[in-house]
C-alpha cells in the first residue's frame, strides 16, 4: 500500500481516477453525489486505459478542451445577434476566461458539469433562426446525464419556443419541432439524474441542514436579503470591478445593495435606450436560467445558504470557489453587448472596442491573483505520483490483485485494484 500526494487535481478528483479503476466500464453509469456524471466518467475512463501515468495532465486538458469550446461558442456567427460583432464576441470570450474561481472549474471532472451547462446556454443565446443538428442533441443528453442542473434551461427553451412561434415564418414549423428534440433531451435527461439523486441521496434530500425544515428556514431568513447580495455581487460587481474592488465592498453589506440597485438602474436605461424584443427577452431568459439555478443549488446542496458564496463574498478565498461561475458568463455576456449597442448610439465602433477593450483590461487587472500563482515545484509528490501509477500498471500487467492509498489534505481514497 503507498501512500502519495499527487497535488495535481482537485479533491474530487480522485473519485473518478478510483471509480474508473475499481469499476472499469460500468463507472460510467456509477453516482456520484447522487447524480450520474456520464461524460466525466466517460473522459476519466478513456484516461486511464489512456495512460495511467499522465492522468492528471490528461484530466486537466480535457476540461481546459470543454470550456475553450465554450468560448469558441461566443466566437460563432449565430452569437453575432448577442454581441453585435466578431470584436466584441472576443472581448466576452476573453472577459469569461478570466472569472474569479476557475482553477477548481478546470482542475478536475467532478466540475466540468458548470463547463458542459455554460455550452448548453451559449447554444441557446444563438439566433433564433438556428438550425440545431444531431451533434447539439447529442451533446444535450451527455450534458444533462453529466449535470443535474440541466432542467433549469427550460424556461430559456420555453422562450425561444414563444419566439418562434411569434415570427410565423416559413420554417417555423420546422423550428419548433427542432426545438422540440432539445426539450426532450433536457426532460429525460433531467428524470433520470431525478431518479438517481432521489434514490442516491434520499437521507440528504429530507433530514439534516438540506432537509425540508432546512429548506423553509432559507426561504425564511436568508431570502431575498442573502439572494440579492449573490446577485448584485455576480451580474454587476465581478464583471465590472473584479474581485479586488468587489471583496472592498462586501465588507460594508450597504454598499452592495447601493451600488447593486444603482447598476441595476443604469443598466434598465440601457436597455430603454436599445430595446430589442427578441434580442433582449432571449437574453433576460439567460439572466434568469442562472438565478434559477442559484436558487436551485440552495435547495438541493447541503447548507450552502450558509456558506458565503450565496451573500457577502467577505473572505478572499471565496473567489476561488467554483460557485462565483454561476451567473457570471451571462452577466458578462450581457453587460458588454448591451454597453456596446447603446455606445453605437454616440459614437464610431473604433471608440467603442476602446471603451470595452479598457473595461477588459481593468477586469484581467483586478483579477491578477487569480492566475499569477507560484509556478508548481513540488518534486517529491510528481515523483511519488509516477511511482505509484507504475504500481498501478504493475498490477494490471500482472494481473494481480492489491490497493493503492491516495491521500490530501484531510481526504483518503484507497484504490482496490482486481484482476
């Protein structure tokens, strides 16, 4: 039995590297915190017949392979309609990269659902006119047998159906029907991971701190005060400050709500000023497929309502958290395509992508902490990671039977090698 520190990946994701190993194929079907997470498991166990030495490299290509997809998203013509042109489209896609948060979002697969429902939501933000094909359906299914949130794109999914329909033109039939395909994709999908979670996770789903009482207490006591601090915090204080001026603020709760209402305000008057109906109903529905999932995280993960990122975001080490990419895009996306229609308003498009370039650059700036980090050195765990998936390997060339001990910070996973 070895004992290492690999240090390479998140906590997390050891669970996949250990299902994959233990369960060979059938982990794909496997629970994990009681939903399935097909595509991880899929990618983890394409990994490690892969290569067992390299995983950890592997893993974090992969997931850094899902959300360059994202962005290339944003870069598509289909998108142009949100963001107005090729410029801009690449001034959010650069905006998004630097989110507080994403090295747990890239560093293993037990994140990559907030990657895969990011895709799922840029894909809806295209023109109405869209066309999806077999390999959006596709990937749709993956995603919503990979992320139980899924389900939240339904009310994005019902407005573009209302839209459509509202356009009564000639292939609007055909759009519909398109459209239909993707909503059964989202439903079944959404009823089996229900399933899993329901029957995975009944203990946590009705008792303790996520229980039902647990569940009217948040209601209760911390909504609304609590929900429009995450929101004013993620749709104008990130995207716009960073989170340097925005850690600043959250030490004063008034300031937030100020400010929070102040943007709020100004940004309605940009709106007035550009109103596009099927652009900005289509956009609106984006904000409010995220809210919905906030909310929805609340209820379903355990006392997270008491945790700060759903507040005041008061320690500087909640910026790394996973949680800070919920909302975020969209409120990215939105402020820099509505910014920009309503400067095409005064002045030339050269002015323009100044303004917007500096408010990029002001965000990349405040955000710096985030991403310059101390290069990693640590010898002893590298090598003592290659030791042990020489082990591994011994094991499954031999074909014999015996245990791998992984261990960090205050987790331990034992590996149980069988041949």
């Amino acid at each position: 039995m070895k004992i290492i520190h690999p240090g390479f990946w998140g906590e997390d994701g050891y669970i996949f590297l250990k299902h994959s190993l233990e369960y060979g194929l059938s982990s794909i079907l496997l629970p994990y915190s009681g939903y399935y997470q097909v595509l991880p498991q899929i990618l983890s166990y394409l990994s490690t017949k892969l290569t067992i030495e390299y995983y950890p490299y592997i893993t974090m290509i992969e997931c850094s392979v899902f959300f360059s997809y994202a962005l290339h998203i944003i870069m598509k013509n289909e998108f142009i309609w949100i963001s107005q042109s090729k410029v801009n489209s690449l001034i959010i896609s650069l905006s998004i990269l630097f989110i507080p948060g994403q090295i747990e979002i890239l560093g293993n697969f037990a994140n990559l659902h907030s990657v895969l429902f990011l895709c799922c939501v840029l894909m809806l933000l295209y023109d109405l006119n869209k066309k999806y094909s077999l390999r959006h359906f596709l990937f749709f299914l993956f995603t919503g047998l990979s992320a139980g949130e899924l389900c939240a794109l339904i009310p994005l999914l019902l407005m573009r159906f209302y839209l459509i329909k509202k356009q009564n033109s000639g292939d609007s039939k055909y759009l519909i029907n398109n459209h239909l395909i993707l909503l059964g994709c989202v439903i079944f999908s959404t009823i089996i991971n229900s399933y899993a979670y329901i029957t995975n996770s009944h203990d946590v789903w009705t008792q303790g701190e996520a229980g039902i009482e647990a569940k009217i207490e948040f209601v209760r006591q911390f909504f609304p005060n609590r929900f429009f601090y995450s929101l004013f915090n993620r749709m104008f204080l990130i995207p716009i400050f960073g989170d340097n001026y925005t850690f600043y603020l959250n030490q004063v709760w008034q300031s937030v709500l100020w400010i929070g209402f102040g943007f709020t305000a100004l940004f309605s008057y940009f709106i007035y000023k550009t109103w596009s109906k099927n652009l900005y109903y289509i956009i609106f529905s984006g904000i409010f497929t995220y809210i919905t999932l906030i909310i929805m995280t609340c209820l379903v993960r355990k006392g997270t309502w008491k945790t700060g990122w759903f507040g005041l975001i008061n320690e500087p080490s909640l910026f790394q958290s996973r949680y800070l990419f919920i909302l975020v895009p969209m409120a990215i996306i939105s402020i820099y395509s509505i910014l920009f229609r309503y400067l095409n308003k005064f002045w030339n498009k050269k002015i323009n992508y100044s303004i917007l370039i500096l408010l990029l650059l002001n965000f990349i700036f405040q955000n710096r902490s985030n991403f310059f980090v101390p290069p990693y050195n640590n010898n002893l765990s590298i090598q003592s990671w290659k030791n042990t998936a020489n082990e591994i390997n011994y094991f499954k060339e031999t074909k014999t039977s015996g245990q791998v001990k992984i261990t960090q910070s205050n987790l331990e996973y034992i590996i149980v090698i069988k041949n």
